[in-house]
C-alpha cells in the first residue's frame, strides 16, 4: 500500500515543487488583478478565480482585485428601460445611467466577488475608487471626427491616492475595487475603464505584475489571419502593435503599455475563460496569454516567467 500512495502523490509533489522558484520570487510583492470577460459571469470561472486569488494571498503574495462589470450594467439598463449607447467604445453614461453603474460596480459584483474570496476567510474588503480619494477623475471628452464628444459620465484617471489600498494589504487584506472615481473639479462620480484603472494602480502601488483577464488567448500575431498568440513582447513591440489592434484589446494593451512604462516589471493578459489561468500564468513553467515586460529588461531577467 505504501509504494502505491507513493506512487500517487508524487505527481503532486512535482507540481509542488515546480511552484518553488516562483513562490520564491512573487513572494511579498504586490499583483493587480483585473477581473472580467466570461470568468465574471461563469459560475464556475467565478469560484475558480476566487480560488486562485486566495492562494496568491496564502502564497505570500498580495494581490489586489480591480473589476467592471459592463454586462451586468448593460442587463440592469435594460430592465429600467435605459439605453445603452456606445462612442468611441465607450459606454455613453447619462447621470441616470451613471446611477445604475455606481449600484451595480458597488452594489452587486463587488459584494458577489467579496462573497466568494471570504468563503475561503476573512479576507477581502469591498471599496470603490471614491472611498478615501483612491481614484480621483475628470470628464473624459473622446475625440470623434476631429471633435471632442461629451459622453456623459465617463471618467479620465487625473490622480491615485494607494493609503487606503496599503493600508489593507499590510492588514493582510484583498482589496476589491470597482471602477468608480469622484471629480475634485465638480464633484460628480465617473465610470472609469476598469482596465485603465487597474493599469494606474498597479503603476502607483508598485507592483511586480499586472494580469488581465479577458476572453481570447492573448494578443494574436496576425488576427483573423492566424491564431498563434505573441507569448512574450517589449513595450516599443507592443506599441508599434496598437495602431492595429481590435477596440477591445485597445484598452487593455494600453494598460499593459502604461504599466510597464511606469514600474511595474511585468503585464500579462490571459484568458479567463481558462479555470485557474492566474495560477498557470504565475506558478508554471508554460504560462499562457500574453506578456509584456519593459524595454530595458535587465539579461537576469529574460527567459522570465510566463513564456511558452
């Protein structure tokens, strides 16, 4: 019976011990998040992200949850008779409209992911980007046809304030986050891309990476042309890319860009729908998405993780 449970478990103690380097690695350093595409509304992908989120936390890491909810907000515009309106990609945002998203954001997919993350322990604190000045925005004017466009309540990051994020990771908390920002200028609440400001609070809290999850593979080579995914890329590759990219990557992309230019050392958009893809991403030799690192990426630091 012995040599048999030896032979069973030792599967699992290579997969452990695969896990070292990184654990060695990531461990007290801050991960951003950002939660969204099919893993928010898959039951499945839900517990399987919240899972992987509390291991990080038990790991060693840090990690810190920023999240949207466009078609949350899109199904409760719907059943109030509101309609949704987009320019330049961007939801139009009406103060009635901006009403649901705030309900929404705060009111339901934060308190359903803070749910999830505290079956697992007391560990996560819900808040938005207004509480304690976190993100401080302005009215985003889109320029459409050479003319800036008023969108409504769209909001532009103009400032980060991380005390009150800090002050819980120290406390051994996870702070979730939903993408709301007061105006210092007129004191109204804006709706902020989720991407952008996950990409902002990574850049202002330091962190060692940035992850989004969306619904493709990663950043493909040669989209519709071919399915191979860039597994690695600089940010001079990445923006040379942008031109050309789909309007949904562009956001993302952008935040990868900012985040690698402004200290964070690596930034990765991997495919949620893929159950336990943050942990792959982190603690495995493969890795899957896409990563971007920065231009000057010191020689100890290439061949890093994540790559294919």
């Amino acid at each position: 019976m012995s040599a048999a449970r030896k032979h069973t478990a030792l599967p699992k103690a290579q997969i452990l011990i695969e896990a070292l380097p990184w654990l060695t690695r990531h461990n007290g350093k801050n991960v951003v998040i950002k939660f969204g595409g099919n893993a928010m509304i898959d039951d499945e992908l839900k517990a399987a992200f919240a899972q992987d989120v509390v291991f990080l936390r038990h790991a060693g890491l840090k990690p810190v949850v920023v999240h949207g909810g466009g078609p949350q907000i899109s199904a409760q515009l719907d059943k109030q008779g509101l309609v949704s309106e987009f320019k330049a990609g961007l939801r139009v945002t009406t103060p009635e409209a901006m009403d649901v998203v705030r309900m929404v954001l705060a009111g339901q997919v934060q308190r359903e992911l803070v749910g999830l993350l505290n079956q697992h322990g007391p560990l996560a604190v819900g808040m938005t980007g207004e509480d304690a000045h976190t993100i401080t925005a302005t009215q985003h004017r889109p320029v459409i046809d050479g003319e800036a466009v008023d969108i409504g309540r769209v909001g532009e990051i103009t400032a980060i304030d991380t005390g009150a994020i800090q002050a819980l990771l120290d406390d051994g908390r996870i702070p979730v986050i939903s993408s709301i920002a007061r105006s210092a200028e007129d004191n109204h609440v804006y709706n902020v891309n989720a991407d952008t400001a996950a990409a902002a609070l990574a850049a202002a809290l330091g962190a060692e990476t940035l992850m989004v999850l969306t619904d493709v593979e990663g950043l493909y080579e040669d989209w519709p042309n071919s399915d191979d995914v860039i597994s690695r890329l600089t940010a001079t590759e990445l923006e040379k890319l942008l031109p050309d990219l789909s309007s949904g990557m562009v956001p993302k992309m952008q935040g990868c860009l900012h985040a690698v230019r402004n200290g964070v050392e690596t930034a990765r958009v991997i495919d949620g729908r893929v159950q336990h893809s943050i942990l792959l991403e982190i603690f495995t030799d493969e890795g899957i998405g896409t990563m971007v690192v920065p231009d000057a990426t010191p020689a100890a630091q290439t061949g890093d993780e994540g790559e294919s």
